[in-house]
C-alpha cells in the first residue's frame, strides 16, 4: 500500500522504537487528522486508539494478512483503497486547540446525520460516498472522538465489544479503559495516554447512531429530526398490535373472548437506580430525548413541577411503602429517589415512552402509564402494580386530569386491576381476592411480577449510572432495556416452545385434578357455586363467592373485645376487676401466654442431654429462670382473684416432695379455671374468658396447621417431580 513512493502501515495496540528520537526538523509527514508520527519514523499507539505512520526505520513492515508473531498483536486490515483517500498535510499547519468552553457532544451533534448515513453506506444501503474526514474514516471503521480535527479514533470492533460487555456484565467504562491500559502494559512503566473522556464520549455517540440506524430512521428524509417519541424502542411482537399481530375483525369477538385481545400491563418503582443531583440538563442533555422509554424530558418535568406540592393519600390497605412512605423518603442530595417503569406483564419487555425518574416516592406513575397506552387502539387492558388496590382509586380523576378526552374513560374500554402474587399475601383480605390473579378470568398463570425481574437486569448498573448526568444516565438506560428487550426477543421462539410444551403435559393433570374435585361435591352445591363465580366473572359488582364468610375469632380480637367489655362496666356495679393494675382478662391471658412458654421450653430441654455443651445448658437454665420469675409473679396477682389456689400450689409442692422429684418451671401447673374445675370456687367470669381465648388459640391452631400441611405437601411434590 503505497503513496508518492512511500509505504505506510497500520499497527493495532502497542508499537514502540526502543529508542525514540527527538524530532527532527521541518518535514512532512501524511496523516488523516487523528493519527500522528514523529519525524525519524518511530510511533507510539495506544490499545484501543490507531495511530496511522511510517513503519520504524529499524523493523521491517508486517505484511497485511500475515500471521503475527508470538509478541505480536495482529493487525488491523484495511481496504486498500482507503489510502487513495490520505490528505498530506504539513507538519506546521496550525490546530485549532481545545478550550474549556467547548462542549465536544454539542459540537457533534450536527453531524448525527452524516454519521447515520455513514453507517448505512457501509451495509450498502445508502447513497454514494462522502468525501469528508469523518466519512473516510467511518468507512475504515474507525470512530473519531471528535468531528473537527480529530485525533483519536476507536476501531468499531472495541465499540461493539464494550457495548456487549457491558450488556452482559455491566461492566463500566471506566473498568474498561483501565482494563485496555492495562494490556497495554501492565508493568505501569509505559502507562498510555488517558483517553478516558474521549471513549466516553465515543461509546454514547456510537449506542445513539447504532439505535437510530436500527430503527431505520436513516432511510427517512430528515430521519432523526422526524422521529416520534418512542420510536426507537424495541417493541414486543408477542403483544397484541392492530394491523400487524391480529385479526382484521377483532372488535367484534363476543365480550366472554376479548380477555385475547387483551394488553397485560405491569407497573412497579425502583429505588435503588437514584442519581446524584451532579450537572444539568443543560450541561448534558439527552441525544434522543423521548426517542426509546424514557419519556420527553421538558413536558415530565413540567408535569412534576405543577404536582409538587401534592401529598400521597394514606393506604387505607396495609402499610405499603410506596403509599405511606412516598412523602418521607430521603432525597438529599438526589436529582431522582428512582425511576419508574411500565412493561408488558406477560412477556416482560419495557414499553416504548414509560420510563421516568422519580421524585420521593411513586407519586408520578399516572404520567407514566398514561404516555404508555396514549397511542394504543385496544379495548381490553390487564394492569398490575403492587398497590393496584389504593391507586385504581383516583386513577380516572388524574387521566383526566392530563387529558379530559383520554380513551380509557370511556365505558367501552374494559380495565383491571390485579396485584402481582408476590405482593399480594402483604395486602388486607379483601384484597386478596379482589385484586388475584387467581381467581381473575382470562389472564391464566400471569404472575404480574415481571418489572421485579427486569429490576434484577437492571440493577447492577445503580453504582455507576447514579453519578452520571441527566442525559448520559437516560442514554445509557436507553441503550441496556433495548438490549433486553432484544434478547427477549431473540429467545422468544425457545420460551414459547417450551412453555407450550409443559402447558400440553400439565393441562391433563389440571383437568384430571378439577374434575375430580367437582365429582366429589354434592351436585347442588356445584350448581350454586358455579352459578355464582361466573356471575361474579361478568359482573364484579355482584358479591364476591371467593371471600370467606366465615369469621374465625382470633385471640387478639378476643382480648380487645374483652378489653372494650371492661371499659364499659369499669366504675359501675358490674365491674369485676380486682386490682387496678391487673384485669381478668390480662390475668388469664397472660397465663395463657406462660403456658406456651412452657411448652416451648419443655421441647428444648427434650434435646439436651448428658453430653450437650455446656452453653446449652446455660442457654436453657436461664430460659428457665425467666419462666419461673412469670409464673411467681403471676401465682401472685392470681390470688387476688383465686384466694384459695395457694392450697392447691402447696399440696402440689408437697405431693412432689413426698415422691422425691423437683417442680421445673416447665411442668408448674398454672391452675387456670379449666384445671382448677371444682375444687375450688371461683368466678364464673374468669372461665367464661379461659373459654373465649381457648377458642380463638384452637382456631389460630388450626390455621397454622392448614397452612403448614399445605407446604409440606407442596414440598413433597416438588421433591417427587424434581429431585
């Protein structure tokens, strides 16, 4: 490769003299702008960066193609024809040197276009060729750090490679760069230059121009001055898509059957992705503003600003943290507490326009989700989020809000809400079969919790994109959910396969299973009950038949009832307490509580014996101190109620001593009114109680048993299927 009678060379990662020389006097060199060479020919040229020169004057140029040596890192080839395109420059034509006001992303900016075309030329598609100086080394796959006199260049192997790298490990930039250094030279005797912020910048122009080329915006006129917001995103194809996935007459399928047509909709919050409150959207705005999932900046925050002041109403459910807490969550010193997200439930990809930042708590979601479904034609939405049940609430009144002709308020459309089964058991129990997905009708098997996977993708990369600025951090964010998104894509036919095949296998045993089930109720019973779900699947205004209508006491609400019962009668004839400090209720209750302590310490000391170390020993000694300090002082105040149990305590006492063996605090009996029976007399008030409580730990009892043969047996099955 030759020209004017020289010969010139490009040589990959690191090719020094062993001896450089100073530079010599005037003399031209040839280079294209971002490759330098000194005078006596030596060059110096860091990994990942290519420096263009005459060969050294002491080693023979590497043949193009030619295996490399054992030390030798192989070469770089190139299109001949490329160095048709060199311009010879002299060696003292001025350079224009960089200051601190410049602002290298802004300078590149106008060039997106040329940069896009580019890359469309080079798979063949585009017009002929430029003849620039950013377009003959696009051409020779090389990025150049800068659009006026470049200097430094990255070859699009190691853009690529890092792209991936860090989709697949999310490894940071700057791990890269001082992982390239270090192959360099790892000894730190001959560290490269810093090229740090130069690949910085080159990675977020290289992710920006590879979206928008994938999105095949550089075969419109005015491509990226005409994209829409969310174009860019990688749409799910397994979704329901009007005129592209789904038959021409699928309004008119019967109301039974358009849960088929239906969109699943997932909304969930992440906190761990906050970013500092470092630079400004002036000083680093977005390259695609609202061109993938992040929405529009200026309108978002626009939407923020005239909300501020607003206050999350308190749950009326359980004590959910994004409800409660949304007014209390720490910011100092954050831009964003998190970002917010709305994805496909079913397939769990993110959804072009319905990501954002988030401002304490999860008080901007209705944003969210409205510019998620603005642009949708269907009729039939399934929407989960974690408090569906206190958000649902107002969730007209804040569409309209944001557009008073929003098309979900009209009553043609068919929403519902579930929350997802991972967060459902936290919720009240009316909740829980209003809001499951169990019991909901054509939504199968969805579980609601695909946003959480998507967070476990996503989370890795909190430690570095919490210190970037605005626009770099939604870039980046931009560029890893299109990346998952794509490989979602990718592996759908595999998931599909697979799930329909375990769905053909495990549809026998769930038809076998319910129908033996219903073959085992009397007939009229079936009847009623059938009758009754599926006018509840038509209308959920009708009574619920999956809530349980029978109310079982707890021991909890038995004590409170009593408790409010000796309010009432406190100071008045029928008043029974005897100390001020001790009602009847509290003596037996408490002397329920150290009849379980007893229990429970008589299993532990059930698995001590002669050889047990001497800390368990200790451990169970003072458990038994404890215990026997509750019961004396619970003997006590129960003689202020029962006087005449002090004899039956000593003949116990004495019938022990007789028969030689020791009282332990585990096998004291307490003489409640149950054990006392007749030997004494007492008030029938305190066994009325005893009974009361008795009751409410039988049925406690039988709930924790319910629930504990319910894992073994599921437990059992997991292990006779898969172990």
């Amino acid at each position: 490769m030759a020209r004017g009678g020289k010969q010139f060379k490009l040589y990959h990662h690191n090719v020094k003299s062993q001896t450089p020389t100073p530079r010599a006097s005037r003399q031209k060199k040839v280079e294209h702008n971002c490759y330098a060479s000194s005078k006596d020919g030596s060059a110096s040229v860091s990994t990942t960066f290519v420096t263009m020169a005459e060969p050294p004057a002491n080693k023979a140029p590497f043949q193009t193609g030619a295996h490399p040596t054992v030390d030798a890192e192989p070469t770089i080839v190139y299109d001949p024809a490329y160095l048709e395109h060199l311009v010879e420059v002299d060696e003292d034509t001025p350079r224009r040197k960089r200051t601190a006001s410049d602002d290298p992303m802004k300078m590149w900016l106008p060039y997106r276009d040329q940069y896009l075309q580019e890359f469309i030329n080079m798979d063949g598609c585009g017009d002929r060729p430029t003849e620039s100086h950013v377009a003959q080394l696009l051409r020779s796959r090389l990025f150049p750090a800068t659009v006026i006199n470049p200097k430094t260049a990255a070859t699009f192997r190691l853009l690529k490679t890092f792209e991936l790298l860090s989709y697949e490990s999310k490894v940071s930039a700057f791990q890269f760069s001082n992982t390239l250094s270090r192959l360099t030279d790892n000894t730190g005797l001959f560290t490269p230059k810093d090229r740090y912020l130069a690949l910085l910048l080159m990675i977020r122009q290289w992710r920006h121009i590879k979206m928008l080329k994938r999105a095949a915006r550089g075969h419109e006129k005015n491509g990226i001055a005409t994209t829409k917001a969310g174009q860019c995103a990688v749409e799910c194809p397994a979704c329901p898509h009007p005129k592209k996935n789904m038959p021409a007459n699928w309004r008119d399928v019967p109301i039974n059957q358009k849960f088929k047509h239906a969109l699943h909709i997932g909304i969930d919050a992440n906190f761990q992705m906050k970013r500092k409150d470092v630079s400004s959207e002036a000083l680093d705005p977005g390259l695609g503003d609202g061109f993938a999932y992040f929405v529009e900046t200026a309108p978002y925050k626009e939407h923020l600003a005239n909300h501020k002041t607003e206050v999350e109403p308190k749950s009326n459910c359980s004590r959910h943290d994004a409800m409660n807490l949304a007014n209390s969550k720490s910011c100092h010193g954050l831009a964003a507490t998190g970002i917010g997200t709305i994805e496909c439930s079913r397939h769990d990809m993110k959804r072009p326009c319905s990501v954002g930042d988030l401002q304490v708590g999860e008080r901007n979601m209705d944003y969210l989700f409205y510019h998620s479904v603005i642009y949708s034609d269907l009729e039939c939405y399934v929407v989960s989020y974690d408090i569906a049940c206190q958000w649902s609430v107002n969730l007209c009144e804040c569409m309209f809000n944001l557009d008073h002709e929003f098309f979900m308020l009209n009553d043609s459309i068919q929403v519902r809400f579930f929350v997802p089964k991972f967060h459902l058991p936290a919720h009240i129990l009316a909740c829980r079969t209003t809001f499951s997905f169990n019991y909901g009708l054509g939504v199968g098997r969805t579980d609601g919790e695909a946003p959480e996977r998507g967070w476990a993708e996503i989370n890795p990369l909190a430690s570095s994109t919490k210190e970037m600025g605005p626009g770099s951090r939604r870039d980046a964010l931009d560029s890893h959910f299109g990346d998952y998104n794509w490989r979602k894509v990718t592996n759908m036919g595999r998931t599909f396969l697979c799930k329909f095949k375990a769905a053909s296998t495990d549809t026998i045993d769930h038809v076998t299973a319910h129908h033996q089930l219903n073959t085992s109720l009397p007939t009229d019973l079936f009847i009623k009950w059938t009758a009754e779900v599926e006018a509840w699947e038509r209308d959920p205004s009708q009574p619920n038949p999956l809530v349980s209508i029978v109310q079982t006491p707890t021991q909890a609400a038995v004590r409170r009832k009593l408790a409010e019962s000796e309010a009432l009668n406190a100071g008045t004839a029928a008043e029974t307490s005897l100390d001020e400090r001790v009602s009847p209720s509290v003596l037996i209750a408490c002397g329920l509580e150290i009849e379980v302590d007893q229990r429970a310490l008589q299993v532990e000391a059930c698995k001590i014996w002669v050889h047990s170390q001497d800390r368990q020993w200790t451990k169970l000694q003072l458990r038994a101190n404890v215990l026997q300090r509750k019961i004396t002082t619970w003997f006590g105040l129960q003689q202020v109620y029962i006087p005449g149990v002090l004899n039956l305590q000593r003949a116990k006492e004495h019938a022990a001593a007789a028969q030689r063996t020791t009282l332990l605090s585990y096998t004291r009996s307490l003489w409640l009114p149950s054990q006392i029976g007749s030997k004494l007399p007492f008030g029938l008030d305190l066994a009325d109680i005893e009974w009361q409580l008795r009751v409410a730990q039988a049925y406690e009892a039988l709930d924790s048993l319910w629930r504990l043969l319910q894992i073994q047996a599921h437990l059992w099955a997991f292990k006779d299927r898969f172990i």
